[in-house]
C-alpha cells in the first residue's frame, strides 16, 4: 500500500468552491473509477489557510497511473470541472507526494 498526499493551494478565497467541488462532485467520480480517499484535511494553523491537504491508498502506482488518468480523461470530470471554473480558477498550484508506511506505522 502506498499513499498519495496532495496539497491544494487555492486561489486567495475559492477554497470553499474547492470544498463544494469534492463534497459535490469529485467524490462520486473517484467512487466510479475506484480511486479510495484516506482522508481530507483544511489548514487551521499553518503558513496559509487556503488549503486543501487529502491522501489516497493505492495498491500500486501501476494502480494510481490506471486510474488516476482514467478520472483525468473522464468526460464528465473534463464538463464539471470547466463548469465549477466558469468563475475563475480555483487552485493554484498543487503538490504531490508518494508516501510509503514505515514498519512501524498504525497505517498500513
């Protein structure tokens, strides 16, 4: 098992539309390409609070690439997002990383 990490840094302000944006919509559409969140998280003391922190269990980064770029390919993902964006963009600049538990780890 390993783990992505991804930070959303939002545009000053759009962070909820960001927020609505997965309660509304990304979700379900991991949910169709089996992409298996391990959590999300806002900033409450850190160097901004317009930030989105989540990860997602992957068996395998052969699983991420399959999935990941069949969710980045999807129709209806290209509609929504262009849709939640009419207003101007919301993030502004993400980073990722692949994380791997320790032997000692409570997450396996």
């Amino acid at each position: 098992m390993i783990y992505e990490m991804r930070v959303y840094r939002c545009v000053p302000g759009r962070l909820p539309a960001l927020l609505k944006r997965f309660e509304t919509i990304t979700l379900k559409l991991w949910d169709k390409h089996g992409i298996r969140q391990a959590g999300f998280f806002t900033t409450l003391v850190g160097a901004s609070n317009q930030e989105l922190t989540y990860f997602i269990a992957w068996d395998s980064l052969a699983e991420r690439e399959q999935k990941w770029t069949a969710f980045q390919t999807d129709p209806v993902w290209l509609s929504a997002r262009a849709d939640t964006e009419k207003d101007g963009q919301i993030v502004d600049n993400i980073v990722n990383q692949f994380l791997q538990p320790t032997a000692f780890s409570s997450v396996r």
